[in-house]
C-alpha cells in the first residue's frame, strides 16, 4: 500500500488520488479514535493536521501534523492490533 506525503492542502482540490488518499488517512485516523468528527471528506484540512500531529506525539513521532511514511506506517499498525 502507498504512503503518499500528505500535508495541509492535499486533497480533492489536487487531484482525485489525492483526495482518496486523504480519506484513507482520514478513515484510519477514525480508526484510532483521533478523529472526533467522523470527518472524511478528502480535504487535509488544519484540523486534519491537528489529528495527525496528536497521533505522531502520542506514538512517540516527530509530530510535523504531515503524514509522512512513518506515519502511514505507525497509523496502519496500530489500526490492525
């Protein structure tokens, strides 16, 4: 599976790729309980930024708020435990 480096205005805007790996971290991050508001809607908004960066400080990552392949890495193995 790709990890594609995502980070504030990737998204729908972009291209349809873009916005369908903005949901899958989006859906991930549901997953994982840092995502509040249900919301997946293939914007890598602020407040997704936010999400990304609570889940790489409490996994111990450099918490840039950008999902970079640690971070793919990191949210798809603690999805599958």
């Amino acid at each position: 599976m790709a990890s594609p480096y995502l980070t504030v205005g990737s998204g729908a805007e972009e291209s349809v790729v873009a916005s369908y790996d903005v949901v899958d971290l989006q859906a991930l991050l549901n997953l994982a309980g840092l995502n509040p508001d249900r919301v997946v809607d293939g914007y890598f908004t602020a407040t997704t930024r936010r999400w990304v960066r609570d889940f790489q400080r409490a996994e111990g990552l450099v918490a840039t708020g950008a999902a970079d392949v640690d971070t793919w890495s990191a949210l798809r193995s603690w999805c599958e435990d």
